[in-house]
C-alpha cells in the first residue's frame, strides 16, 4: 500500500513549533506523558475486557515496555493497550482540532509552564522535546497494523506496517535529538520512572542489558595445535623412558588454561514494584508493608511512628496514605527547605511534591501521598492554588492528622517519642491554625509545679483543679530550672494552685493565642491581674496593711522614677522581698528576652510592646519592713534610696528582666560588701548621688546596715 501524506492541523503545527523552538530544561516530563497515555490505554484495554473477554484474547497480557537502542539512537515505549485504527491515528494524531491546543499556547504565552501539556489533552507532542523523528506502530483489534511518522516538518505520513507484529497494542519510537542521548541510559530512565511513574498501575518493564563474565577453557583449536607440539617434543626425545612423559603430560592437564569471557545478555527488568498501597483497603495492608512504603518514599532507615490511611468518598473522591515520622529532620524550620512531603498524584501518576497548598506548614513534618482523581493531570501550581478540589483535601488532610495525633497520645510510651520531637509544630499549629485551635489545645503538654519529672495536659489540670479555682495558671521562662524557682509562684504554690511551666520560646505565641481552655481563663503569674480568692478575714488585713505601707509605696515610686508605672503590695510572693510585674496584655519578660534575641527584630515594636513595670513589694518580709520603719524616721536618707534602687535591681533578675545598666548594679553590690567588711572610704567622695556615701551614719549604723545587707542577701 502506498504511503498517504497528510498536513497538520493549523494549531498543532503551531504548538509543534512552539515545542521545537523552546528552551526548556525540564525535558524529562515527555516519559510521563507517553506513560500516562500508556496507562489510560491500558485501561480502556482492561474495562473493555470485562463486557468483551475475547478482545483480551488477542494479547492478554497488559504491560508497558520501555526499549531503549543506543545503536540506533532511539527510545521506545510499547503498550498493549487499546491501540489505534488507521483512522483514530489520523484523526487523533494530527488532523482534528483539539480544543486543549490553542489554550495551552494561550497559557504558555503568559508565562505558564511547559509542564502542564497533559493538562490539555496534547502530551503526546512533548515528545519532540527530545526526538526529531516520531514513530507510532499501532495495532488495534478492529484494523490491520499501521505505521504513522513524523518529524514534526507540518506533515505526516501513514502507511500499513508489516515489520513485526504487535498482536495488539501501541509502539511509540523515538529518534532522539544529538543531545537527548541521556535518555537511552538505564539509570536516567530508571529514576524517571520512580519519579513520575512509580505507582502506575500497570508493570512497566525496562529492556536492560545484563553483562555476565565466563570462565571458559581454550578452544579445541588450540587444543589440537598444543598436541602437534607436543608430538614434535616426543620426536625429539624418543630416548627417554616413559614416565617423564606421563608425568609431562600430567603437567600440561594442570597447566590447560582457562579465560574468562562476557557474555551480553537483554532482558525486562519490572520498575514499578512498589505497588500503590493507598488503593487497597487499610484491613488488607500488613505493618511490614506500610513500613516498607514508607521507607521508599522517605528514604527514612527508620520505620514510621504512626500512619493513617484513609479515602474520601462523596462529590470529591481522592485516597491518602500519611505517616508520622519516628525523629524530626535537622532542617524542620529552616526556610529555604521545601515546605512539605506530601506527593500529589493524579490516578497513580506523580504531579508534584511541593504543592505549598496541600498541607499548612505547622505539619511540614507528615509524609505521604495523595492521590486524587479529581485533579487535572499535570495541574499547574498557578490553577492547583485556586482549585477547590484542593482546598477540601487540605482539610481532610489537617483532620485526619489530627485525628491520628490522638490515637499516638492513647499511648503513652510513643506520644512522649512524637512530643519531644514535635512538639514545636502543635504549638505552631495553636499560633496559625483558629479553627483547629481547640483540638490542637488537647495535644498540648507541659511539666508542671505538681508533675515532676512527667508531662500534664490541659485535661489532667483541670481534673486535679482545686474547689474554687477558676483559672490555669501558667509561667513562661527560660528553664524549667529558672520557673520552679521563681518568686511568681510562692503564693500559688503555698495555696496549693498547680503551676504550669512553658519553657519553649513558641510557648509566649501560642498562649497568645490559645485564651481559655474548656471555659477555664489562661492567667499569667509573671503579669498583672492576678486574682487569688481571699477570704474576708484576709481582704481586711491586707488593706491594713496597705494603709501601713503606703507612705514607703509612694517613697520607693518616686525614688525610681518612671523605671516603674506603681509600687503596691502583692499577694503571689511569699519567701521574696519583691518582683517586678508586666501589663496584662503587654510583652512578658521571657517574651521581651526572646524578642531582644531576635536577630532582623524591628526596633519601632519595641518600645510600644514593652509593657510598664508594677513592683509588687512583699509586706511580710523583713527587709521591706525594716526598709519601712527606716522611711518612716527619715524619708531623705540616702541608704533607704540606695537599697530601694538594689530592690529593683535584683527584682529585675528574679524576674526575668535584663540589667540595663550592670555596672551601676556592681558598684552598689560592691559598696554593700565593703560595708560589711566595715572598709570606709573616708577620702573618697562619691560623684554619683544614686551611690552615696554610706559612712556617715556611724559605726552603730554601720554594723545595722551590715546585718540588713547580709539579709539583702
């Protein structure tokens, strides 16, 4: 039959042209479009085959095979799928208009990527990316065997095909450009396939070349030559007995040598073995499988800490498998680092791994797949950030995250493994997540006053909660160490109020956040409005004693200026002398630390979020009401404004604040010590009138000071 030439359609010879002329650096994605439309063949072969079993009859076996021919340059890709009569290779492959080509050059123009080709029904021509010349041997069961060709010049041609055949099925070949020879090398295609193509669910089998070495004797040749020679020999030496010889000969049979040859060998390696474990049932999935999955999409050598495998079924359908790994990566938070681990897959075939829209980042950690047959093939990111399909997977994913979280924290042992490695991530998640916010509070876990060595949760602190306690009490610092210690908590802990510790710098964010749980107020000890119930007896005497101590208040507020808003007596420190409260809804002190801390901190902040300092002064104490008598005699003496100062400069360290002049603090420090020792300096008249002269009160006075300072200390 002769050869029939027929011309591209207007739009196709455009994009062909597009194709050729492009740069584009991303060539590979031609394999995973011929492997789709593989795939898609492949089932069309497969569901037809249920209502027509004899149609299988002509090739039952449904596979792809990748050929590649370094001699004659060429890759090709075989399926024995649905095929093409002489007519759908016309039509389908050339002549008819297809609504998808002119979109896609529309979108290509403003910016869009190649990649998204298959998205418009034309990833066929993605081919010519690597080859110049493109051969399609199809056979289908309702037409004889054809042959269609193109080198992409506007043109193609058609003719029937005799040179081996097909049975039933599509062969693609492609002549490959000079420079696209990588991609006639085992490896390349490999990766390619394990990239884009893995959980196809169809084998794919790559033709791959097994050189094995043999270890052969010599020829029968040489053989026979070896004997001529050695008949010469005996000739030569027919004088001597027969023994030698046989010994001789004895020797020659050892020393017979023996070479090693290669012998080059083809045959089909299968490279997607990794079956998609998301398509079964969860019932039908063992432990060892979901570990091996996970390892082979995580590189991990560990196995996963918990997984959740689930589908969704209803106007959206997609299936998702998840895991939670066993240790948090090294780079968790880093910011140039992708943002998630989920793989995208559109019916088993791989779109992207990097889709910012699939997952919040606060669970960048979870690894897995997704896989939707809902989804565009090929989607590109621009289209995936408007798609609704995607936002409702989103939730599913977040839910189900959630939910799996849970079922980890009903065991202890492996809960505790997943906190101390993600416990930042759930706190992250309190920060940006509001719906899930509530949810997210129960995973939450803290020490605490009353724990030891062991973490409480919001729904333990409210179980053990005291009759008439209305609210958590909390403190944020730097160490357990530093918290346990503090004078914040001498009051609650006298009451019996269990404290909880959040030692974690995202814990100042979170808590932000998270106001109340369970009904329950989340109440700062370090901050004001700390209200603890008194009884009327107590409500009396301390306003006596706010009454006694008033004179003293006002004396030390005027002495330290605007350092502090007020001075007033407070009720949650038993053992110290005073501390330094912030605002309610200012910075804490931890909180002012960390953010002193931060490298790019942007100063104008500062200094409107620095909340107003309230000293709280401790009327029990002996000091404040031995500094109390001393104001009382004479409101001008320079050792009473001398120790208010050393006050609120030790308050500011016990309560978590930073000196701001420590040298100032030293030279106080210094002049208590050399006061004690009884060292005067009568020569020396100090400048600065915040450090007086503190030996003009006497010897007398000078041992009371001694024994007030080693109580200062």
């Amino acid at each position: 039959m002769s050869e029939e030439v027929f011309s591209f359609n207007a739009d196709l010879q455009q994009l062909m042209s597009l194709i050729i002329n492009t740069f584009y650096s991303n060539k590979e994605i031609f394999l995973r479009e011929i492997l789709s439309n593989a795939s898609d063949a492949l089932d069309k072969m497969r569901y037809k085959g249920i209502t027509e079993p004899e149609a299988l009859e002509s090739n039952p076996d449904l596979k792809i095979q990748l050929i590649p021919d370094k001699s004659n340059n060429t890759l090709t890709i075989f399926d024995s799928g649905i095929a093409m009569t002489k007519s759908e290779l016309i039509n389908n492959l050339g002549t008819i208009a297809k609504s998808g080509t002119k979109a896609f050059m529309e979108a290509v123009s403003q910016g869009a990527d190649l990649s998204m080709i298959g998205q418009f029904g034309v990833g066929f021509y993605s081919t010519y990316l690597v080859a110049e010349r493109v051969t399609v041997v199809s056979k289908s069961n309702d037409d004889d065997q054809y042959r269609w060709e193109s080198n992409a010049g506007g043109t193609f041609t058609i003719n029937k095909d005799d040179s081996e055949d097909l049975k039933r099925g599509t062969k693609i070949i492609l002549h490959l450009k000079e420079d696209q020879l990588e991609f006639l090398e085992e490896k390349r295609l490999k990766d390619l396939v394990k990239k884009h193509s893995e959980f196809i669910g169809f084998p794919i089998e790559l033709l791959c070349e097994k050189t094995t070495e043999k270890e052969i004797t010599e020829s029968d040749d040489d053989d026979d030559d070896e004997k001529k020679e050695d008949e010469k020999k005996d000739e030569k030496k027919e004088g001597e007995g027969d023994e030698p010889k046989v010994e001789e000969e004895e020797k020659k049979e050892k020393e017979k040598k023996k070479k090693k040859i290669k012998e080059v060998s083809h045959e089909y390696e299968q490279l997607n073995k990794t079956k998609p474990l998301w398509m079964k049932k969860p019932e039908e999935v063992t432990k060892e499988e979901y570990a091996s999955f996970y390892k082979s999409i995580s590189n991990d050598w560990e196995e996963h800490l918990g997984v959740k495998h689930f589908s969704v079924e209803g106007q959206l359908e997609f299936k998702a498998l998840l895991f939670v790994p066993k240790r948090a990566p090294f780079d968790l938070f880093e910011s140039k680092k992708k943002k998630n681990n989920i793989k995208l897959y559109v019916r088993r075939v791989f779109i992207m791994d990097d889709c910012d829209e699939l997952i919040p980042e606060w669970l960048g950690f979870i690894k897995g797949v997704v896989d939707s047959d809902d989804l565009p093939l090929n989607i590109s990111r621009e289209t995936l950030q408007q798609n609704k399909v995607l936002k409702v997977i989103r939730r599913s994913i977040i839910k189900k995250c959630l939910e799996m979280f849970a079922e980890l924290s009903e065991n202890q042992e492996d809960y505790k493994k997943f906190y101390e490695q993600f416990s930042k991530n759930i706190k992250l998640g309190v920060h940006e997540d509001s719906n899930n916010r509530t949810k997210l509070a129960e995973l939450l876990r803290y020490h605490s006053t009353k724990s030891g060595d062991d973490l409480v949760s919001f729904k333990e602190y409210v179980s053990r909660m005291k009759e008439g306690q209305k609210s958590i009490y909390y403190i944020t610092g730097e160490s357990i160490a530093a918290v346990s210690k503090s004078p914040f908590i001498e009051g609650l802990k006298k009451r019996g109020f269990e404290v909880l510790f959040l030692v974690d710098p995202i814990d100042e964010y979170a808590v932000q956040q998270l106001k109340e749980y369970d009904g329950k107020k989340l109440v700062s000890v370090t901050k004001e409005g700390l209200d603890l119930e008194e009884t009327e007896e107590e409500k009396k005497k301390k306003e006596e004693e706010k009454a006694k101590f008033e004179a003293l208040c006002k004396l030390m507020k005027d002495v330290l200026g605007d350092k502090v808003e007020k001075v007033q007596l407070g009720s949650r420190i038993e053992d110290s002398p005073c501390v330094l409260v912030t605002s309610e809804n200012g910075w804490s002190a931890n909180m002012e630390r960390i953010m002193k801390a931060q490298a790019l901190r942007d100063n104008s902040m500062t200094s409107y979020m620095i909340s107003k300092k309230t000293m709280e002064v401790n009327s029990k104490h002996p000091i404040i009401d031995e500094l109390r008598k001393k104001a009382e005699q004479d409101q001008g003496d320079k050792t009473v404004k001398d120790l208010i100062w050393l006050l609120y400069e030790t308050s500011l360290l016990t309560s978590g604040f930073s000196l701001e002049e420590s040298t100032t603090f030293a030279g106080r420090i210094h002049r208590m010590i050399k006061l004690g020792l009884s060292i005067y300096d009568d020569d020396k008249e100090d400048e600065d009138d915040d450090l007086p002269d503190l030996v003009d009160d006497g010897d007398a006075d000078g041992d009371d000071e001694a024994t007030k300072m080693e109580e200062v200390d």
